[in-house]
C-alpha cells in the first residue's frame, strides 16, 4: 500500500487520503503502517471522535472560569465523542491575561445537543 492510503483501525480497509472517517464502520481513518503503540496522541484523540458530531460551524455550549477547568470540559466532551475547542473569553485579551481567564467551549453545530446534554447536571 502506498503512503497515500488511510486505513481504518478497526476493520483494517484502505481508503483515500481525502477521506476522514471509514465508510463501513465510522472510525477516524488513520495512516498505513502506524501500529497503536506508536500513535500520536493527536490520533488517539481523532479514534474518540464521533463523525455525527463533527459536522457544522463551531457554536459555544459551556464557558469555564479558567483554561484547567476548560480543559476538563473537553475531556469530558471527547469521552463522549464530541470534539471542542477552546477559546479566551471577550475582554481578557491583554498579556497579563492570556494563561488565565474565562474560556468559551466551542463544538460542531452538529453535537451542540449531545454536549449540552453531556455536560447537564441537576443540583437536588
């Protein structure tokens, strides 16, 4: 196989480069070759993906009070399958600023529902 050619990790087919998700199974397509011990955690991430879910302009589901607590959100969200995004909140855009502050969580219009879902919790 050429160094072109993606393949699923899961049902092993080849596919296109200009392909992103297997047409069979819905798996993140990764490179011919890659064993799963040597993959990047930029592609471990990619396999948590859920196609469904990453479709659609980026819409903002949470805001955290601080990029650690973001963070988290967007772990909980690609446990999940949804992808996100941060981002610096309005107004905190000046050097003394830029390691803390509110964050916005961004998803694909495509998972909003399922992020805000996921992320819902009843204080009883």
């Amino acid at each position: 196989m050429s160094g072109d050619l993606l393949v699923c990790p899961s049902c092993s087919r080849a596919h296109p480069s200009s392909e992103r998700f297997c047409a069979t199974c819905g798996m993140p397509l990764v490179h011919h070759g890659g064993s799963e011990q040597q993959a990047s955690e930029r592609r471990q991430t990619a396999r948590k993906i859920k196609p469904q879910y990453a479709e659609g302009k980026l819409v903002k589901v949470a805001r955290a009070e601080s990029q650690p607590e973001a963070e988290f959100i967007a772990g909980l969200l690609l446990e999940e399958g949804i992808p996100s995004m941060l981002r610096r909140a309005g107004g905190f855009d000046v050097a003394e600023f830029l390691a803390a502050g509110p964050r916005d969580v961004l998803v694909p219009e495509s998972g909003a529902e399922a992020a805000r879902e996921a992320l819902a919790y009843e204080t009883d």
